[in-house]
C-alpha cells in the first residue's frame, strides 16, 4: 500500500485515476482504517485528501453552507450557523459514531461509504443537498441522492472524489429534523432512519416537505409519495398515521444480526412521523 | 457409620439410594469408601466432588473430618468466575 | 512496503519515526515509540481505549494512520500528569476507585480531560453521552461520572 | 483444617476506603499489561482460524508460509502430543485444533515472524484443505438423536439413552414429593425460557510474550485470572516441568472468568520454541469473540406451585445448556443455585450439558447460575402477579435462612437472604411511585463462593514496613484489600504495606482468581501470614526482654508485655523489632498456606425499575439498586464496584447482548459494535446498599462479592420489563425487536 497526501484536488483525481489496483480515498478515515483492519479489503493506494486547501472548511455560499469534504463531525457541530440552518442533517452527522470517531469522520465518508444505514445521509438526501465532485474531467455537480448505487458502491467514477456538499439556503418557516432508532443509546448503526424537511407557510402549513428513511433498502430513500401526503397540512394524526404508513409501504429492508424486517419497517414510519414532529416545530409550527 | 446424601443423578450408581451409610471419620475415608461400596461413583468421583459439612461447603480436603452426626452433602467440585 | 518518514509533537517532545503506510497511529505509539498507555481493546473505533488527542481533537488512534501524525501535535496518557502532579482527573480516579481493572483508563481520561477543556460544567447525561465510545466493563460507570463530575467541581474551583 | 471462627471485633483499618496501591501506574498509563511487554529480538505471533462452523481438516500446507522472508516458525496441532486426560486434551485442542475444526474461529496454525505485516502475509499462504462437515448451534437442536455430533465419545454415564451425543452430562438436585406439593397449589406456572450466549467482554484481549530458551527453560507473560493454572496448563500441553516453566501474570485488564483458562499461551510458547526467540501474541477482539470464553446458551423449564397466600409448595427446573464445542463445565453450578433462594419442601433441577459447534464456554461470573435464577425469578414474579401478591414479602415468606435445607442438599447455616429482602423493602427505591410504561422489577440472586489454595508471604523489611507476596492476579482491587487486612492485623499504618501479585516461582500454588476467593481466602492466608510474623516478632521482643516468648502479646503494632507479671518493659514497635532483626535472629517474615474453605455462600437483591417505548420496544433503565452481603467489606469502594460492575453486565445480558449466528454456524457479531455491551448513555447510577453478616468461616467475616451481583439483574430487568408492558417476556436478550414483536407492533 502506498499513501499519499495530496495537496490538491486535481493532484489526488489524477493519482486515483492513474492507480490500477484497489484505491481508497482517506478522509477521517473512520471507515477506512476499519476496512483496512478486517485484511478484507488491501488497496494499493490511499489518498489522504486532508491536506487539499478548502476540504476542511466550511464556507458560506449563496444563503447556505459548503461543506469540505475533510470537514469533521465535530467541526460540523461546532458551527453554530449551519447548526441552525440545518439542524436535521447536523444532528445527524453527529450521530455517527462516538466522540472520538466524531473528531474524525466526515459528511462526505458517511456518503461515499455507501452503507444504507449511514447517518448523514438521509438528512442530506431531505435536504436537496448537492455533491460536487473533482475528476480526471475536471469538476460537476451531483445531488446527494444520486451518489449511492448499492450498499458500498457509488456512482462515482474512477478518479472521482466529492470535494464538497452544498446545502441550499432556506426560508425563515423551513426545518429538518433525523432520528434514528439503535438499541442503545450510542455507539450502533441505525436500525432504521428517518430523515424529514419541511418548509411552512405563514399560517403553519407545510408547503413542502421531503423525507427521506435509511436502512430500509440497498440505498437511502426519498419517499415523495409520504412527503406529499404532509403538504397542505397542519401535522395531524390522521395526516402522520397516512404518513408512516407510506413509509412503510416502501420500506424493503433486510433481516440482519441488527433487526428484523417487521422491525426496521415498522420503526421506519414510527421514525418518520416523530422526525416530522420534531422539524415541524422547529420551523415554528404549531398544531 | 456416616450418612452421606448424594445428588439425584448419582442414584443410578446406589441403586437407587439418595442417601447411603458409609464408614468414614474424615472426606478421603468417605471418598475411598463410596468407591469400593458403589462402583459407578467412581466415574464421578475422578471428576471431582467438594462437600458440604453441616452446610459448609468444602472443594477437596481430604482429612477434613467428619463426625457421626455431621450433615454430609456430595456437590459436584465447584469452580467459578 | 516503504516506510514512511513522520516528524510530530507528542506530548510536547518532537519525535521522528518511521512506519508502515497502512500501519495505525495506534500501532505507532506502542510498538514504535514504547508508549503504551493507550491500548487496543478494539482495532475499531469502538471501544475507546486508543483515545488520544490530535491537534486538540480527541480521537481513537486505531482510526488514524501513523502517516498522518506528520506534523500534528499529539496528547497521550503519558503526558497527562505535569511530572509528579497527577491531573485532577487523575487524582479523583484514584480517589473515587473509578476503575477496577483499569485497561480503559487511560482511554476515559483522556476523554474526559477533552470533554472538561470544552464543557468545564457538563451534566451527568452530557458526560454519559461523551463517553459512550470509551467502554468499561468493571466499573458500571458509575464512580467514573462521579470522579469526573468530582474532577471538574475541583477545576471550577467549586 | 478447622474453620477459622469469626470474631466480632471493632476495625481500625479494615473499612476504610484507602487509595489502591497501583492506581498511579493505572491513571498515568505505566501500568503493564499482556500485550505491553516487549523482550529482546521479539517476533509477532498470529494465529490462523477456521473459516468453518465444523470442518474436518484433511491437510494443512504450510511450505509456502514458512518461505516467506520474515517468518520464523509455523505450529500446527501436529506440533503438540496428545495429552492422555480429557480435560488438558479439551484445553489444547480448544487453543489448536485436532483434525477437526469444531467452530467457526477455532485455531487452525500459527506463524511467528519478523514483524505484524509479515505474520499477517504469512497466515495468507497457509492453505488449510477443510471437508466442510453439517453443524449445530442450538442447545435444543443439538440434543436431538440424528443432531450433527460434535465430538464422538463424550457422553458421562449419567446421561439417559436417548439423545443426541452431543448430550455429555445429567444432573440432578433435589428433594422432596413434588407431586404431593404441586397437589396443594393454588396455581401452578408453567414456563419455558431461552437466553442467548453472551461473552465476558473484557477490554483487554488475551495477550502473552513467550520466551522459550534452548536449555528447555521458559518465561511466560500474559494477562490472566490465574498464572499458577497457566503454567499446569501450559507445562501439562508443552511437556515441561513445572520448575522450569515461570509464568508472570501482567496487569489484567479484566476477566469476569473468561482469562481462568489458556487460549493462546501453549501456541506462544510453541512458537518460541520452534522460533528459538520470545514471541508475542496479541488476540483481535474478532478473535476474542469468536474463538475465547462466551458463557453457555440455555432453554429452561420451570414449573412453580403456589398457595394464593404466597406460600410455594413444588418447583421444578429443567436446564439445558450448551456449552460449545466441548463439555460443559457450567451446568452444574445453574442447576444447584436455580431455587437456592427458597426454602422449600419439595423441589427438583435437572440439567442438561449439551456440546455444539460454537467456542468452548469459559467460567462467566457465577457461571451458570444467571440463567437459571432468571427463569425461576420469573416464573415467581409471574405467580405474585397472579395472586396480586407483593414480590418481596413472596420472597420473604419463602426465603432461605438458617437451618433451611437448601434445593442443592445442604443446610444452611448463617445466611444474609432474609436481612437483604429487608433492607430492599425499607428502601425507598421500592416505594417510589413509577410513571406510565414504567415498570419495576426484582430478583434475587446467589452463589456459592469458594476459597481454595492460597499461599501468602509477608515480609518484614528492616525500615519497619511490610512486603506482602501473593499470588492472585488483582482484577478489582484486591491488593488494596490485602494490605488493608495485613495493616489491621500488624496494627500498622496501610501506607507502610505494599502488596505485591509474585510470579510463579516466587509461592507454591495459587488458585485462579474466581469464585469470588480472594479477598475471601487470600485475605485469610494474609491475616494467617501476619499473625505468624507477629509470633515471631513477639518472640524476638522476648528474647530483648529476657521474658518468656508466651509473655509478650502484639498490641496497636507493638509487642507489649502479656501483664504485670511479664515485667515493666515499653512496648517495642515493628519498626524497632525490625531495625534489630539481623541482631536478634536475621530477616523476620511470615508465612501461611492453605487450602481455604468455608467461604460462605453470598445473596443479593436487585431492585430496577424501567421504561419502555411500546412503538420502538427500546428499554431505558431509570434506577437500579443493589443490595448484597458482603460479609465484611474490607475495601467499600472496591465492595460497590463488583456490585456495580456485575448489575451492569447483567443488564447488557438482559437487554442486548447476545451471539448471533448465521445459517453457516459462523457468528454473525465478533465486535463491540455489533455485541453490545452497555455505554455509559445507557444506565443510570447504581445505588449500592452493602450488608454485613458477618461469615463465620472467616476471621473478620468476609464473603465473596465478585459473582453474586450478575445474577439478579436477568430476572429484575425482564420483570420490570413483564410490568411495564403488561406481558410476560421469556426470552433473552430483551433486545427493542423482541419487544415490539410480543407487543404486536411488528
């Protein structure tokens, strides 16, 4: 295995692109150094993309916030402004692992790593946020929700790295909210997840709304069909029983060592209906 | 003569018996007479066996002595973690 | 495979090593450096008792190349105490028996004495949550939220 | 040896909460454990493990490992002889298999190279031929005639015809009509229960360096309950002699009975050999899941009879328990303590130790009375439910005391059970008013407690201080607790004492530290030891004073005159004896040996009240208290931490931990993320509440702590669980998919 630190975004495409064996890009590395452990995976090369000038920043962009892909957990939460633009996508960044792996994973790891069960995703994939990606062709743009193809794999090409996330400004009556149910109280993957973005009108009702639930399927989901059902209104029971029952309806997850079918589909809706709650009130709805 | 009562498994090799009467004064005489009068003990015996002495439990000391209205108990040998 | 030429603070002192590309910050300190304070219960990231703190950060040293050390500072165990002075942290593990067998110990404080630099303050439930990635299976948690609280009351000046 | 009688005594030491005397090592991260040590041109050792539930191992090529640059010897089952008795045999082909791979993560080969790369490297180049072979997990399919058999040739002769051969052994316990007793119940409960494997969970993975010399001389470093057993052990696999064998326990960072056994020790010690240098060898936590200690998986039984007054008149428990790969050692222990708590006067246990293709169980902290006592805590709790009956005035009504016959045979004599339930009823934890899905839950828990062999020096150095050498690896505590009792005894301040654990060639044997024993019998042998220094210091005084050695008594650390007649002499201190010992007779020390029994069998009750998210099914403990005799609690903190410590792992075994294995027989959960061991976020304090009666099988009364405090927890947790979602829950863990399936949510 070699390593390298690149010192700029064309420096590690090219390196990665130029590598024929197994590659791995190193961000916090919180996965990685995991794969690396297991001897299941023993890449030629690992591009340490740390040292890339802007990987580490947070920059504020057009009323909302790019996001380095270097940028840690805890740096994440420490930035009170996204923190309060975003607080669905912060949280669940946080969310991931413990404090120590917080002083180290990054939003983008959590993406690329392509698990269904990560915990930055589904708040990103609710909140529109777009991926801008540096490759052997120069620079595009993607939205998050179209980066995971299947549990660990990307649409990513070879050569392609995510630089940065960028998530969009937001009106004043707009919020996100995740949760995500594990059987402890740290230190899990999620069982199931549940993502939800609201934006109301003056009047408290939501005008639109994205949800978006993870391991419940090879990839995150966005469930537009249980978001529509929220629009209009006022957060009702009758509106979020509907609701979770439309989660569950698309719900195709696994049975595993971390939960059941039933369970994961069931706690899905649970999920969805209570993150609805939670961002509906901090949008300032009342009901 | 000492009255031993063994546990319920061990019956099959005092045909039957829970309780037998063995003549001892001390755990090893106990142990040497149990294998000479009830051979399928002996099995069991090599595996080890502790004993309870008017409800003391002792692992294998051999000259621990008994007395004739003592409350003998055979344990399989205790071990723990 | 070739080494790698790394050049670090640790605890304060200025170190040099060489080390595997793939071989962990973890491995580095231990088999490298002789310090083997933190200690590996895991390989993961799941345990905690790798903790150390690189620029500042805490982190599990299992979860970081040694290559990566270049040019950072990094805190150990073995620099937590000023000499003889043992850190109030230190000082109230010991006082308050927070730990029985003592393996994770070094993981904790670390842990803790990052939490307390940023929270001097933190609730029970604030300090259970930050140390829910370093396990102990001795104590129950229970006299190790107590030494802390106990440690942070002293820092206070309470 | 007759029992050492206690006597009531007022303390001066003893009690107090003294700081530890390795705690600085520990906080600074000087202290040494088992993979801490380096030596000298020291290779890496790593051991190969079956990829196979059950396998039989048609041929091992090793060529192309032992090629590779770097790698310095390669050791196979055929390295090692066969020993004649099953129970070393069952231990060495536990840490190498023998033709067979009999679970998934059994050793298979081992390499010792240059560095960790290199070993890793060469593990890859070894190819293993395996003919892959059906397998069996479950205790109760494993007992089944036409089950998969896990080893030929094991079945006791206490084992009905029958059954699978996978049945090794049949216990039975008990006494009295049960037919007669379940006749007069007003209700009878009947019940089946499962509970899943769970590991000791230890942070420290099992760690050694050996160093094997050509003259057939060896050193062995490792973290372990017992150094003393490691070197039978490991001098009973390698053929060595005991002399030549000098094992040193390091720092260890936990056991809870899982390090009373040797895993990888003879492989390092093979290694080197064949080597020619130390080797050091380091277990993966995958390889610490996968192939050391998990406790035993159950399926139980249990019927109870009851009067609606609460009176219980029969019980009977069938336990069956599967205890891997090999026979288990377990079953015995469950099947004794599952109804110690009650005197009853018609009762029956039956257990069932049963082999299947998963790692040999190893001791857990009260092995096999957890299970057992959860089943039977249930089933009560599910009667005092039906009769509307308080739990503890249930128990109280029912409980063991003295001159009970117990469900195992013998009468007990002084016992703390009833003094417990009462100090659980007076506390105002039981009387706390609960919220809704709140619920609160109790249980009694036992065990046995031993002593065991036990040697102790104490030396008196020349300055007046105190040097204590003992042979037990401390795992909580237990030095500070030695010098407490030394200082008591000598009427010495603690400071002055240092107690250190001495290697194998320091003592004569040393039981493995377990069955809660050590403060228990090496806090004998050392109150022994130092009794035995003051006779003789007693006696040197005499000689200074021209008196009759039998007119010189020791008081408040100081020979005195034993009374007026003895003549008017000051009393002399230990440090004054000890300044003149090279005048007065050379080096002054103590001594004492013993096989320790007597320990005193020890109750606790666990009080805990719950929450339960009926749409998620996830548990939240609020409260937790624990109320246990202790005997006399020499080091109270040191008291509260096994209290604490094992309260919490039964939670773990209550709410989330389990073995999860695939269709494949391999375990599906070999990390701390997956085998989910409490976080501190998980738990609330946990209240202590130490009792104190006194046993009298010891001098200052104390009863083994270590291994009660795990067993209630099971049963007060799926209680409290049973109340708050109004069903009664059966199976362990209570893990949140459970839960939700029983409340129909999923």
């Amino acid at each position: 295995m070699r390593y390298l630190a690149a010192t700029t975004a064309a420096e590690a495409a090219a390196a990665l692109a130029a590598e024929t064996g197994l590659t791995r890009v190193l961000a916090g590395g919180t996965d990685v150094l995991v794969q690396l452990r297991s001897g299941l995976v023993e890449p030629e090369l690992v591009v340490d993309i740390k040292k890339i000038p802007g990987m580490r920043e947070i920059t504020a962009e057009a009323g909302g916030f790019r996001i380095g892909a270097a940028v840690s957990g805890a740096e994440i939460g420490e930035h009170e402004a996204l923190c309060a633009l975003w607080p669905g996508v912060t949280e669940g960044v946080q969310l991931i692992g413990s404090t120590q792996v917080q002083g180290r994973c990054t939003m983008t790891g959590n993406l690329c790593n392509a698990s269904p069960a990560g915990d930055a995703v589904p708040s990103l994939v609710a909140a529109n946020a777009v991926a801008r990606i540096a490759g052997p062709q120069g620079e595009r743009d993607c939205p998050v929700a179209e980066i995971p193809s299947g549990p660990g794999k990307t649409t990513l090409k070879k050569g392609e790295i995510i630089s940065s996330i960028f998530l969009p400004a937001r009106p004043g009556r707009a919020s996100d909210a995740y949760l995500r149910f594990i059987p402890r109280t740290e230190m899990d993957i999620a069982v199931a997840s549940a993502a939800v973005s609201l934006e109301l009108d003056s009047g408290g009702t939501v005008k639109t709304a994205r949800i978006a639930l993870g391991a419940v399927a090879p990839t995150v989901i966005a469930v537009d069909a249980a978001a529509a059902l929220l629009v209009g209104t006022r957060l009702d029971d009758g509106t979020l029983a509907k609701m979770a029952q439309a989660c569950e309806a698309v719900c195709k997850p696994i049975d595993d060592k971390r939960g059941t079918v039933a369970f994961r589909t069931k706690t899905a809706g649970t999920l969805a209906r209570r993150a609805a709650l939670i961002a509906y009130a901090r949008a300032g709805g009342s009901r | 003569m000492v009255k031993v009562l063994l546990w319920g498994s061990l019956r099959q090799a005092t045909g039957g018996l829970a309780e037998v009467e063995v003549e001892a004064a001390n755990f090893k005489q106990l142990l040497d007479r149990l294998a000479v009068e009830y051979p399928g003990l002996k099995p069991q015996i090599a595996r080890g066996i502790s004993l309870s002495l008017d409800g003391v439990i002792y692992r294998e000391a051999w000259f621990t002595e008994i007395g004739p209205d003592s409350e003998v108990v055979l344990m399989p040998y205790m071990t723990g973690g | 495979m070739t080494k790698i030429h790394v050049s670090t603070t640790i605890n304060g002192d200025a170190h040099e090593f060489l080390c595997a590309p793939d071989e962990t910050l973890l491995d580095v300190l231990r088999n490298r450096l002789g310090l083997t304070g933190a200690k590996e219960g895991c390989g993961t990231g799941d345990c905690g008792a790798c903790s150390v703190t690189v620029n500042g950060r805490l982190v599990c040293s299992c979860l970081v190349l040694g290559a990566e050390a270049e040019g950072a500072e990094i805190a150990t165990i073995e620099g937590m105490a000023d000499g003889d002075d043992l850190h109030p942290l230190q000082r109230h593990f010991i006082d308050g028996a927070a730990l029985q067998c003592g393996v994770c110990t070094p993981g904790i404080l670390v842990a803790a004495k990052a939490l307390l630099e940023k929270n001097p303050d933190p609730t029970d439930e604030e300090l259970r949550y930050w140390l829910a990635g370093n396990l102990c299976r001795c104590t129950g948690y229970d006299k190790i939220i107590r030494a802390v609280q106990a440690a942070a009351a002293e820092m206070r000046g309470a | 040896m007759s029992l050492d009688e206690y006597r009531k005594r007022e303390f001066k030491q003893v009690g107090t909460r003294v700081r530890r005397p390795d705690g600085v090592d520990k906080v600074t991260g000087r202290a040494m454990y088992g993979a801490d040590a380096t030596a000298p041109g020291m290779l890496w050792g790593r051991i190969l493990r079956s990829p196979h539930a059950h396998a039989r191992i048609r041929s091992i090529d090793v060529s192309a490992a032992l090629a590779l640059k770097g790698v310095k010897a390669v050791v196979t089952a055929e390295d090692f002889g066969v020993p004649e008795d099953d129970f070393t045999r069952d231990v060495q082909d536990n840490c190498m298999a023998r033709g067979r791979a009999l679970y998934d993560g059994h050793a298979v080969a081992a390499v010792a190279a240059v560095d960790q790369a290199t070993a890793r490297a060469a593990l890859k180049l070894i190819k293993v031929d395996y003919e892959i072979l059906p397998h069996v997990t479950d205790v109760d399919a494993a007992m089944q005639p036409g089950a998969p058999v896990v080893q030929e040739g094991r079945v006791q002769e206490n084992v009905p015809k029958g059954f699978s051969d996978n049945v090794t052994a049949h216990f039975e316990f008990g006494h009295g009509d049960l037919d007669a007793g379940f006749a007069k119940a007003d209700k009878i409960v009947e019940r089946s229960f499962k509970t899943a494997a769970t590991h000791q969970g230890y942070i420290e993975p099992h760690a050694c360096l050996a160093s094997v010399t050509s003259d057939g001389k060896a050193d062995l470093w490792c973290c372990t309950q017992g150094h003393f057993y490691v070197r039978t052990l490991c001098a009973g696999i390698l053929g060595m002699e005991a002399s030549q064998l000098r094992v040193t326990a390091s720092e260890i960072g936990g056991g809870f009975g899982g390090k009373t056994t040797v895993f990888i020790e003879p492989v390092a010690l093979m290694l080197s050999k064949k080597a020619g240098r130390p080797v050091k060898l380091v277990m993966s936590r995958d390889e610490v899941f996968r192939a050391t200690g998990p406790t035993v998986s159950s399926s139980s039984d249990i019927k109870i009879g009851m009067t609606k007054d609460g009176r219980i008149t029969a019980a009977e428990a069938t336990l069956r328990y599967q205890g891997g790969a090999f026979p288990c050692g377990t079953t015995e222990f469950g099947t004794q303590a599952a109804f110690a708590a009650y005197d009853l006067d018609a009762v029956r246990t039956y257990g069932w130790s049963v082999m299947t293709n998963r790692p040999k169980e190893a001791a857990y902290r009260a092995p096999g009375a957890p299970v057992a006592i959860y089943a039977v805590e249930s089933v009560v709790d599910e009667l005092c439910q039906h009769f509307g009956l308080d739990p503890l005035d249930v128990r109280l009504k029912n409980a063991a005391r003295k001159g009970t016959k117990s469900s195992y045979g013998p009468t007990f004599p002084d016992i703390g059970l009833v003094a417990t339930l009462e100090a659980a009823r007076a506390h105002p934890h039981y009387k706390a008013p609960l919220g809704p899905n709140q619920g609160r839950g109790l249980s009694c828990g036992f065990w046995f407690n031993f002593g065991g062999n036990t040697c102790v020096s104490l030396n008196v150095n020349t300055d007046g201080t105190v040097g204590i050498t003992e042979g037990n690896p401390d795992i909580g505590g237990s030095r500070a607790s030695i010098s407490l009792m030394a200082a008591e005894e000598l009427g010495i301040p603690y400071d002055n004492i240092r107690t250190i654990v001495a290697d194998t060639s320091s003592l004569g044997y040393n039981d493995v530290t377990d069955g809660s024993r050590v403060t228990f019998a090496v806090g004998l042998a050392t109150i022994k030891a130092a009794r035995d220094a003051v006779r003789k210091m007693c006696a040197r005084a005499a000689k200074i004073w021209g008196i009759d050695e039998e007119a010189v008594q020791w008081k408040d650390g100081a020979a005195v005159p034993a009374g007026p007649n003895a003549g008017k002499f000051p009393p002399m201190t230990l440090a004054e004896i000890a300044a003149v010992s090279a005048e007065t007779g050379g080096p002054i020390a103590g001594h004492y040996e013993v096989n320790a029994d007597g320990a005193g069998v020890s109750f606790g009750v666990h009080l805990c009240d719950v929450e339960v998210d009926r749409e998620t099914g996830a548990t939240k403990v609020l409260r937790y208290t624990v109320f246990q005799d202790a005997g006399k609690a020499v080091h109270p903190d040191y008291v509260e931490g096994q209290m604490q410590g094992g309260a919490v792992q039964g939670i773990g075994w209550a709410l989330n931990e389990e073995y999860i294995y695939g269709e494949d027989g391999r375990l599906q959960n070999p990390t701390f993320l997956d085998y989910r061991v409490p976080v501190a976020s998980d738990l609330p304090m946990i209240e202590t509440v130490i009792l104190e009666i006194p046993n009298p099988g010891h001098p200052y009364g104390v009863r083994g702590v270590g291994e009660t405090g795990i067993v209630p927890p099971l049963a007060a947790l799926s209680n409290a669980v049973s109340h708050a979602i109004g069903l009664r829950m059966s199976e362990l863990p209570m893990s949140p998919p459970r839960i939700l399936k029983a409340l129909g949510g999923s």
